[in-house]
C-alpha cells in the first residue's frame, strides 16, 4: 500500500477536525420552515446552545438566547405579540432586537437586551449564524447559485461519529470501488469557493472495461459528473447525473453531544415553470431520492460503528487531507458558549492541567 508523504500524525491529533467540542463558526440548520408559523415561538438546541426562535406576525424570524434575564424562564413557553416576544412568567416583553420594552409590574422598562442570532431560510429551512454577524451566504448548491430552487426534505438521521467524519465519505475515492461497487478510480480536483467552503470535482474518465461505464457514456460529454460542495465541515452538497440533468442533494449536519452527527437531507432542483414544470421537478426529485438511497445505504452500518482514526493515508486518501486541512484553518467555536477557541490559551491550560496531574501522582 502506497501511502501519502504527509506529517501524517497531524491528521489523526486535529484541533478541530472530528473534535467532540469544537465546531467551525458559520450557518447551521435548526428545524424545518413548515414547523414553525406565523405567530409561534419553539425551543430549540443547537451545539450545546439553548434558544428561543419565534416567527413574528410579518413572518420575519427572531431568534434569542433562550432564558429570561429576570428569573430565567425559557422564553419559548411565552408567546409571540407583534413583532416582539412577551415572557410567560412574568410578562416582560421583548423587541425583535431583543431589547425589554414593557414590564408590567414596573408600568415601565429595564435597559436590558437579551442575546439575538442572525436568522434566515433557505431550501425550505430555518438556518442560525452561530457567529457576532454572518460573513457568507447560507449554504447553497454551486450550479444552482443563480437560480430559484424547488426543494424537498426528506429524511433525519443521526450517525454515530463526527459530523466531519460522515462528510469525508461522499470525497472517499476508493470506496466508491469497495462499497458501490462503481467501477470507476476517481481522482478529485480542489476548488476554494470561499473561506468556509471547498468544491471537490471528479475529473477522471476512465471506466472503459466496464460494460456499465460504456452504456453511460454516451451521456456525459466530459468526466462523469459527481461534484461536492463542503460547507463548514458539516453541510455537503453534492451533484452528480447525466449531462442533460443533474441530481441536487444536501447534508446538513450539526454536531451533537458526545460527538455525534444529526442530519436532514435535502433534495434540491432548478425551479421550472407552470404546471408541467411544477410535474416535472416533482419527478425529478423523487429520481435524486432514489439515488440518494443508493449511496446511503451501503454506507449506513460503518457510521454507527466506526471508531474513526486516519492511521494510514493513502494515495486515494488525497482530497480527504485537503478537507482536513480546509477544516483545520476556518474559526473555531467552543460547544455550548460559542465563543472563539483560543489556541495559544487551550496549550497553556492543558500544560498546567498536565503539571497538576503529575504533581498529585507524585504525592501519591
């Protein structure tokens, strides 16, 4: 076995990287659109972060930290009054900037402000910008940037690992050989779109003394198409199909305690016009259902079993380090508080954490 002449150690002792508590700054899905209407508040957990998300009477989304500043009550059991949220405890109400605006009991206000989050929807879900302000657009399909989409969500899962580890998947080269039996070696090209996300592109033919690969050929122009698009570590598009028509599916996943993977998946297509347009996109996504079953599920089991560590990287391993090395360098955010991790400042405290430890084994 060839393997890549790499500092391979620092693929297997990241700093973010299949980190149970760490994971990168940026946009991450919360619940679907439909489940939340006009006039409704919800709670909601997100990377170890409690929150109250309400839709006000104009359909705008606010989102807050979910306690009351008086005594702490959530304030998703309150309810929507305008365009503001009042707290059932005690009936304070709040602005959608979040500022205290009545207190009943005072006949007047306090100068507080709770806690907002920058709030939006795409592909027919509620999305939160885990950082002070959003620095890129929500996650979207590369070839479908320009255009309006119809969307369908389907199903929610969770894996039992990393969200960074179920993502290297789909950019998994050799398995696509072992596991889907495709008879085809892909070789994947980098693109940076931005900061926070990375394109993979095959650009391999080949194939030729496969029966499967000769019928399909006739419909691809160039290489077989079979695009990724990560986002954040944790959200992957991915584009594949004939050239005439392409399949549009994305998995967004956020990390949860322990270091477990939840997800949905989203099928994607160009909105067409009209009524046989509306027809045709319906069918159209149900064929990128079926091919998303397809590559699932060869691969559902390793992820409820895998005890993921990346001893030996190989040749075909390639656009996995690049994916790591994307991960490595984008802005790390603690579980729970969300606040900046502080690289410099996490060695010195596990250095004195470590001369604590060896202290008490000596007196030991």
């Amino acid at each position: 076995m060839k393997t890549v002449e790499n500092k391979i150690n620092s693929y297997r002792y990241t700093q973010i990287f299949n980190h149970p508590r760490r994971f990168i700054e940026g946009w991450y899905w919360v619940i679907p659109s439909k489940r939340l209407r006009k006039g409704k508040v919800k709670a909601v957990s997100l990377l170890g972060r409690e929150l109250a998300i309400y839709r006000n009477i104009d359909g705008k989304l606010v989102c807050f930290d979910a306690y009351c500043p008086h005594m702490g009550a959530h304030l998703a059991e309150g309810k929507v009054e305008g365009e503001g949220l009042r707290c059932l405890f005690h009936n304070w109400k709040f602005d959608s900037q979040g500022n205290c605006v009545d207190v009943p009991c005072l006949g007047t206000t306090f100068p507080l402000k709770l806690k907002t989050w920058s709030v939006d929807e795409k592909y027919g879900m509620i999305w939160i910008w885990t950082g002070e302000t959003p620095l890129q657009p929500l996650p979207f399909v590369p070839e479908l940037e320009n255009f309006e989409c119809d969307s369908v969500i389907t199903s929610e899962f969770i894996k039992n690992c990393h969200p960074n580890v179920v993502m290297i998947n789909a950019i998994d080269a050799h398995h696509f050989n072992t596991v889907h039996n495709l008879p085809l070696e892909i070789v994947f090209r980098k693109q940076q779109l931005n900061e926070n996300a990375i394109l993979f592109n095959n650009i391999t033919r080949g194939g030729q003394d496969s029966f499967l690969m000769r019928l399909i050929r006739p419909f691809y122009k160039k290489a077989v198409t079979y695009n990724m698009c990560y986002w954040y570590g944790s959200i992957g598009t991915v584009t594949l199909g004939p050239d005439f028509l392409h399949f549009h599916i994305m998995f967004a996943l956020r990390l949860l305690e322990g270091g477990k993977a939840e997800g949905q998946t989203v099928l994607i297509t160009k909105k067409r016009k009209g009524i046989f347009g509306w027809l045709f996109n319906r069918i159209v996504l149900w064929l990128t259902k079926l091919v998303g079953n397809y590559f699932a599920k060869g691969d559902t089991q390793i992820f409820q079993t895998i005890n993921f560590d990346f001893k030996t990287p190989t040749k075909a391993d390639n656009a996995i380090l690049q994916f790591i090395q994307n991960v490595e360098r984008q802005k790390a955010l603690r579980w729970g508080s969300w606040e900046p991790v502080d690289e410099e400042a996490e060695k010195q405290r596990q250095k004195k954490a470590e001369m604590v430890e060896s202290k008490g084994e000596a007196n030991d």
